[in-house]
C-alpha cells in the first residue's frame, strides 16, 4: 500500500485491482511493471506496488471495470470519498465519523453522507430489479393461488366421480381416516408429480437467469425446500374439504343416487 513518504517529488505508484491484473498481466506478476498513456510520456508512467480485491465502482449489473488507485500525497485533489467499515448500525455512527473528520481539519466541508445500504437502495438498477422481483411474486401468488384452486377442483371433481365408491367402502365398515387417506393420498400423488416437475423447470429458469442476480446464487437448496414446503401444505389444504365431503357420505344415500 501507499506510504506518506510517497509524495509528489518521487516516482509515481499505483495500486491495481484484480480485474486490471487479470486483463493486462495474464500469468504474470505485475508488481514491479510500469504504464502509462498512449504517448508513454515520462510523466504518465507508474509504477505498480500493490494488488487489491476488486471493488464495484460502476453500476451493480455492469462488469467490474480494471482500476487503479494512485496516492493523494501525489496527486492532489479539493474532493473525495471516505469509506468506513462499522460493527453497528451505519446510519447511527454517520455524525461520529463527520466529527471525526472534522477533528482533523475543521476546514474540510463534508456532504453527501449516507450508508452503504441506502446507497445501493437508491441505485436505479436495484430499483429495476426489486420492481421486477415484486412483479414475477405477484405473478408466483396468482399461480399458487389457481394452483391451489384447480387442485380443489380435480380433487372435489374425483370425489363426486367416487361417490358410489366411497358409500360402498363405508358401508362395508371402511373407517372415516380410512377414506380421508384415500383421497388425500390421490391428492399427494398429483401434487408430488406437480412439485418435482416445477423443481426441475425452476432450476433450468433460474440457471438462464443468472445473469439478472447480483450477489445472489440463482437458486438454493434453501429457497427449494421451503417453497416445495409451501406446495405441499397448500396441496394438503386444497384436498381436506373434498376428503372430509368423501368421509362424511351417507352409504345409503350413496347407494341410492346411484
């Protein structure tokens, strides 16, 4: 890293991140190089001391771009920013940080502050993409919400199909968790076929969508398990009242409207 003996009167040193190592320096250690413009003009060169992680500077859905980073002692500027790690909440240290500054040197104006949160919260690309995310949601509620009810209808629709089914099944002596098992085991098949297949669909989506996430896998085991959770339980939900109709059939009623 820089060193304050590293002003104006020496050589001038840069720091590089990763992506201008891997771009320029390919299977070579660039510590050491030096470059510089077009014109390679004498007062253009640096040198390289250091590599650092990279950082994104740009928009959150664009590349990383090559950087490097130069000594303030040589290269002066009237504006820049600070950038501070904190344990506790941000927002609450801001004030600590500006005093901070301002013990320093009381001449230093300061502005612009905010926490790394709010800033990334404020970028239009994530307002782009959390719009997004609340549209596809919606959509993913509607589709459960019909899932849910054209379940409930095979299953009713089943049931009515059975009724004659069911009323001899009770009459010779089928218990009610009998019939509840019947029809809820009909409803877990299609269910579990529905869950699988939509599992795999959702995985190949979310792997050609990969490009639209930033910091966040496209998929996780996490996210599968509980959403097929969800599935399940609403399954179970949509077929417990056909169950119930089916386990409360009169069989002799049954009989009769056959």
């Amino acid at each position: 890293m820089f060193t304050d003996a590293e002003d104006m009167s020496k050589p001038h040193v840069v720091v590089i991140n990763q992506a201008l190592a891997k771009k320029f320096f390919p299977g070579e250690d660039p510590i050491g190089q030096r470059f510089g413009d077009l014109d390679l003009d004498p007062k253009s060169i640096k040198e390289i001391i250091g590599i650092v992680d990279d950082i994104r500077e740009g928009t959150l859905d664009s590349e990383i771009w090559p950087a490097y980073y130069y000594s303030l002692n040589q290269q002066p500027d009237n504006g820049y920013s600070v950038v501070v790690r904190t344990s506790p909440a941000g927002e609450s240290l801001i004030p600590t940080v500006a005093d901070a500054i301002r013990r320093i040197d009381s001449r230093i104006n300061i502005s612009g502050q905010t926490t790394m949160t709010a800033r990334v919260n404020n970028a239009q690309s994530v307002y782009l993409r959390r719009s997004s995310t609340w549209l596809v949601g919606g959509f993913a509620a509607v589709a459960l919400l019909l899932g849910v009810v054209g379940l409930y209808g095979v299953i009713a629709y089943s049931v009515s199909q059975r009724t004659r089914e069911i009323g001899v099944r009770i009459a010779l002596g089928a218990q009610r968790g009998t019939v509840y098992r019947l029809i809820i085991k009909e409803a877990s098949v299609l269910a579990l076929a529905g869950i699988v297949i939509g599992t795999g669909c959702a995985i190949l989506a979310a792997s050609l969508m990969r490009k639209l996430l930033f910091g966040t896998p496209p998929w996780d085991l996490t996210t599968l398990v509980c959403v097929a959770a969800v599935l399940g339980a609403s399954a179970l939900l949509a077929s417990f009242l056909p169950a119930r109709r089916a386990a409360s059939v009169d069989p002799i009623s049954a009989l009769r409207a056959e």
